[in-house]
C-alpha cells in the first residue's frame, strides 16, 4: 500500500471526527480519488468497527459513537499493546 493510503485514511478519519467531510463527491474530490475508491474506504473502515453515518441535513459523515483511527509504528510490542488497548477503550 502506497504511503497515500494512510494519509488519506487518516485525512477521512479527522474530517469525519470534526463533521466536516461534506457530500462523498465533494470529500473525494478533496482527497483526489474517485467516489468509488472513497466508498471503499469507508466500507474498510466500517468493516474495522468505526460506526460511521452521514446526516444528510449536515451533509457530513459522522461517527455515532466517540473515537477514531491511530494507525502508527511501534518499537516494542509491550508498547504496541497497551496503544491497542488504549484504542479500544477510546474507541469502545
């Protein structure tokens, strides 16, 4: 996977926290991709767990609960665990 990838995933993933992405051709259009690559991308993300829902009076998508992606490089899997865990507490 091209280094893209994870940015635009984390891209999507802030937008959506803040309610800012806009209608999907808009967000697309920002990210540089087609509707269809950012439908997949958010299917991927909902199979992952994230409980992602547009409000169409907004014209966002939104999380419907708290919490998000942390996607990053760690040394130790001591370490490597306890992010996991802390991401499933925040994100749970």
């Amino acid at each position: 996977m091209p280094k893209r990838y994870f940015e635009r995933l984390q891209t999507i993933d802030y937008l959506i926290r803040i309610k800012g992405t806009g209608k999907p051709a808009q967000l697309a259009k920002r990210l540089r991709i087609s509707e269809r690559t950012l439908y997949e991308f958010l299917k991927m993300m909902k199979d992952l767990g994230a409980p992602i829902e547009y409000d169409r009076y907004k014209e966002s998508y939104y999380y419907a609960e708290k919490g998000g992606f942390n996607i990053r490089f760690v040394k130790n899997l001591a370490a490597a665990t306890a992010i996991l865990a802390t991401f499933f507490i925040d994100y749970w």
